[in-house]
C-alpha cells in the first residue's frame, strides 16, 4: 500500500522533517490528564499552563527531547501511606505529555504557582532575508575552457 504524503509536491523541498512530525503528532495517544491551555503572551512568547495540584517541584520534570516538550509528574505515596481517606477524588496519578515544538522555539522557564505549572516559550520574530545566488557559467562566450588531464 502506498502512503500518499502531504509534502510530495516538488514545490516543497525539504519539508520531509515536517511530515515526520506529524505522523508523530497523530500517534500519540489522546491524554485527558492534566488538563492545559496554551497562551500567546505577546507577539514573540507563549505559554503552556497545566493543572497539577496536588504535584510538588521535586515531583514533577520537564525535559526538552529533541523537538519535543516533556512533561512527567510522578507522586510518592509515603506521606498518604498514614492517612485514612474516607473519600479520595483527588488522583496521585503520574503522568506524561508531551508537546512537539516548532524549530526556533526556546524555554525560557518554568515556576510553580497555586497548582499551576506554568511554562514559558520564546518564538523569535522570523528574519526575512534576500539575497542574490550568483550564476555560474560553463565559460563566457569565445572562451575556451580549460581541462587538465593528469
């Protein structure tokens, strides 16, 4: 079975790393928890916000692996181990996600504030550029090219 790809016009040459992004994108499984909202701050910054009450600093980690954003969070069970929960609603579940960035996006950082972790992206302005590609001849016309033979 062929695959038909999104990005096999001629017109768009070196576009494959984008594909390979997207078929990551679309296998990754469909995460319900934590919930997040992703923000544009201003023109050049964003922010990812998710809901992690309950996390502590030391129970949660965010890596950057490769193109991709990971954020794991994992709780130990020692300070409940003492407890007796009549009802218990409030899930200690670890989880993971992941959020796959766009080249030139950089962390700024990450803090910790009332169960929201809050983590700062930087997407600097694209830089418009021209410039000229010099054509090269296979010899101006009445020249002769000149070939050594070893």
């Amino acid at each position: 079975m062929t695959r038909l790809s999104l990005f096999n016009s001629p017109l768009l040459l070196g576009f494959d790393h984008f594909e390979r992004t997207l078929d990551r994108v679309s296998k990754m499984p469909p995460e319900g928890y934590p919930p997040y909202n992703i923000e544009q701050v201003d023109e050049e910054r964003l922010r990812i916000t998710l809901a992690v009450a309950g996390f502590s600093e030391d129970e949660l980690s965010i890596r950057l692996e490769g193109n991709q954003l990971v954020v794991r969070g994992k709780q130990s069970d020692d300070d409940s181990a003492d407890r007796v929960f009549v009802h218990r609603g409030i899930a200690t579940r670890q989880f993971q996600r992941s959020f796959v960035l766009a080249d030139g996006i950089e962390v700024e950082g990450a803090d910790l504030d009332n169960g929201l972790l809050n983590i700062d992206l930087r997407r600097p302005a694209a830089e418009e550029s021209v410039r000229s590609i010099e054509i090269r001849g296979s010899g101006k016309p009445g020249q002769k090219l000149e070939t050594k033979t070893g």
